[in-house]
C-alpha cells in the first residue's frame, strides 16, 4: 500500500484551511485518512501550523512519503532537517548545441 503524508482541504469557498493527515495515496484528497497529524491555516496572521512531532516522525519512521508542499511544513516546524534542494527539479535542462 502507498501511503503519503499530505494535506486535505477544509473551510469555506476563498477560505481554506488544511488538515495533515496520513493517506492512502489512491484515496481521494478530501477522503478518508489513517491518521491526523496536524493542521496549517495559511490565512491568518502569523501563517498558524500545528503539527504533532510525535506522530510525524513515528510515520516517517515507517516509510511515508510527505508531499513536496507538507515535507515544506516539516521542515520549516522544525520535524525534519532542512536539506538543499526539496526536490530535484521538475524541468528538463536544454542540450547545448555543439558546432
């Protein structure tokens, strides 16, 4: 089973606030989860993110996979150790022409 660590949408129409929670990855986005690790409301100032480090590092532990955006959140609530690149880049590089 592929699980990932990502965010589901809650709130109002042009007021989002996110849960983070521990999925199966085929699920669909808003449906149902295995475990709720936290919650990030990117409305209100300061930006609040509240994540449970416990559980966080007991599901990375076991091999899940947070999306680019929570592995993001992680790093920047101080769960996981920033690293250089998130990921690599999605963009091919041009092949330089050779004359």
């Amino acid at each position: 089973m592929a699980v990932k660590m990502r965010l589901t949408r809650l709130g109002a129409k042009k007021a989002p606030f996110y849960r983070i929670i521990v999925s199966d990855s085929r699920k669909a986005r808003d449906g149902e989860y295995i475990d709720k690790i936290g919650h990030y409301n990117p409305l209100s100032q300061p930006v609040e993110i509240k994540i449970d480090e416990e559980k966080a590092k007991k599901w990375l532990a076991r091999g899940v996979q947070p999306t680019e955006t929570v592995k993001s959140l992680l790093v920047r609530n101080g769960v996981l150790p920033k690293s250089e690149k998130l990921s690599p880049s999605r963009t091919k590089t041009k092949k330089k022409k050779t004359e």
